[in-house]
C-alpha cells in the first residue's frame, strides 16, 4: 500500500492497495472459514488486545463472522463483528475478477470503518 502523491493529504488521500496478493489471502481465508467449523474443539484466533487488556479491537469476532458467514448465518455474522461479511463479499470479489488489480481507497473511508468496527466492539462487550 501507498499514499497516491496526487491528492492532497488529509481524509481525502487515496491509499493505493495493490490486490494480487491480497486474493491469496482471500482464498485463504475463506478455506479456513469453511474448514475450521468442522475441526474438532472449534478453533479460532484470539484477539491479542482483548487478551492482555480485555478490551476488544476493531477486528475483534472477525473469525466467529467469517465462519458463521460461511455456514450462512448471516445473524450470528453480524453478531460477532458486521465486517466479517463485508470481508467474505470482498474475497469472493477478489477471486471472480482477476481483472482487477489495483483499488485506490480514501484514507477517510478505511478510517471511518476501523473506527464504526471498534465502537461496534466496545459496545457489544459493555465499554461503552
């Protein structure tokens, strides 16, 4: 990723995103988001945040939404963390159009997300 020159600084800049590589990540995540419900005890990531400090992050439930979109259960997705599905939509996007190789996104629109994801977060553990 890099910042675009041609636009002013601030909200409005472009983050330059670069997708070839970010759909084996896709694919793989979405492998995993299929084949971690079947493992035996259920595995998942632990937010290292909320286990050192127990406050959550913003990418806090991402795991539980990815699998839980795969298995269609769109509530239990938007339970644990809305952007999981948003996420799963994006990966099967990057894997249909190969075509697409490069994605200039305002700074001010993935900022807003991340801080949308942690209030999210904070209030569905009690914070605020």
């Amino acid at each position: 990723m890099s910042a675009n020159p041609s636009v002013p600084g601030g909200l409005a800049a472009r983050v330059d995103v670069d997708l070839r590589p970010l759909r084996y990540m896709a694919g793989a995540m979405l492998a995993l988001g299929a084949l971690l419900p079947h493992l035996p005890g259920n595995p998942g990531v632990p937010c290292p945040l909320r286990t050192t400090t127990g406050v959550p992050c913003p990418l806090c439930g991402m795991t539980t939404s990815v699998k839980a979109t795969m298995r269609g259960n769109l509530h239990a997705a938007f339970t644990a963390n809305p952007f999981g599905i948003l996420a799963v939509v994006a990966a099967v996007l990057l894997l249909v159009r190969p075509a697409w190789r490069r994605l200039a996104l305002p700074v001010g629109v993935l900022m807003g997300g991340v801080l949308i994801s942690w209030v999210f977060q904070l209030h569905r553990f009690h914070f605020v």
